[in-house]
C-alpha cells in the first residue's frame, strides 16, 4: 500500500527489546503495517497522546510494570481501542480478567508468525482498519453513535426526535452508510451532552 494512512498503526509494548527487534523488522516486511515499539509504558501512553495507533500489543508480564494497569489506563482514557494482550505466562484466571476488560484477543508466547498475522488481520477486519480514513470514520463514528444511545437506552425514535433527525437518518448514519451534516453531528453531540471533538477523539480522529 503507497499511502501512510491506507497502513494498520500497530504499537507494540514489551520489556523484551530483542522481541520488540523481531516484531518490528517481521511486520514491516509485511508491507501492511506502520510499527511503533516501546519498552516503558510512559513511552507508549505519551505516544498514543500523539498519535493514537490502530492497534496495541501488550505484554502483561514486565518485571516492575504490570500490564493490566497499563491495560486499565489505556481503556479509560481510549474506550473502544483495539488492544491484544501477548504474554508468556498465561493462566485460565488471566484470561478470563483480559477479556472481561474488553480486550480484542490473547496471543501466548510463543505464537508464530500465522497466528499473529491471522489475529491482526482479525483486527483489522473488524475495526476497518487500513482502508480510507473516510470510510473507517464512517463505520467508526456510526458504531459510537449507536453505543452512546444503547447506553441511554434509547430506540432509534428517540435519538431521532432529539436531533430532530428521520428514523431513517439515524438509522442510515448508526449503520455506517452515511456521514453526518455538520448540523446533524452537532445536534447528535447535544443529544448526548458531549463535544465534537469528544466523539471524534474516542473513535481516533
């Protein structure tokens, strides 16, 4: 792929600098993916501030540093990241702790080179990631419109009567078919109580 935003944002964070070295040279000759390491939780969480990734790779097993904090941290401040955890020493107890925190997937060490190619690409599939920033911010944007109503509880008549939207319109934008007008975005923003770039940020752009 030519362009830099048609490639899968992957930030990998791990203790192990020889492993980060492996990851990092194997997915970059896949041509797919743009690869960030880091082997200091403040490195990652400072670079996610900059630049938010498609993707992060977590160890949960970093001597001083404990990956479910990092984990804690990440979810809180990005609801919606895609993360998969990646650690040598998994228990039934771990995983079942992981994956109620809404992490995408589990990758023991030692994995090879398929399963993480097929698990990213999994991730990618789903999240849309590596497809035109239009499109994913279509698809990402429609998905959180609807979790913020499902949250309120509301049906799609409700949201409709509050933005003063069509049933079909809501229904149209939550499906990811269509963007929203300016004036249809901020009369969903004051639906729900939040700003713009609130929305906009939780979903990566």
């Amino acid at each position: 792929m030519s362009q830099e935003n048609d490639l899968v944002d992957v930030a990998v964070l791990d203790d192990d600098t020889d492993f980060l070295t492996y990851l990092e040279d194997t997915l970059k000759d896949e041509g797919r993916y743009i690869v960030r390491t880091f082997v200091h939780p403040g490195e990652l969480i400072a670079a996610i501030e900059d630049r938010r990734p498609d993707i992060v790779l977590l160890d949960m097993k970093m001597g001083e540093h404990r990956g479910e904090k990092v984990l804690e941290q990440l979810l809180a401040a990005y609801p919606g990241l895609c993360v998969i955890i990646v650690t040598g020493y998994p228990s039934l107890e771990d995983m079942r702790a992981t994956f109620q925190m809404k992490v995408f997937d589990y990758i023991p060490k030692p994995f090879s080179l398929a399963q993480l190619r097929d698990t990213l690409e999994n991730a990618a599939r789903k999240f849309g990631f590596g497809r035109p920033a239009p499109d994913r911010l279509r698809e990402r944007l429609g998905h959180r419109i609807k979790m913020l109503r499902v949250e309120r509880e509301w049906p799609l008549k409700d949201l409709a009567a509050a933005t003063r939207l069509s049933v079909s319109q809501v229904s149209s934008i939550e499906r990811g078919a269509n963007l929203p007008s300016i004036e249809s975005l901020l009369a969903i923003c004051r639906a729900f109580d939040k700003r713009p770039s609130e929305i906009l940020s939780s979903i990566g752009f």
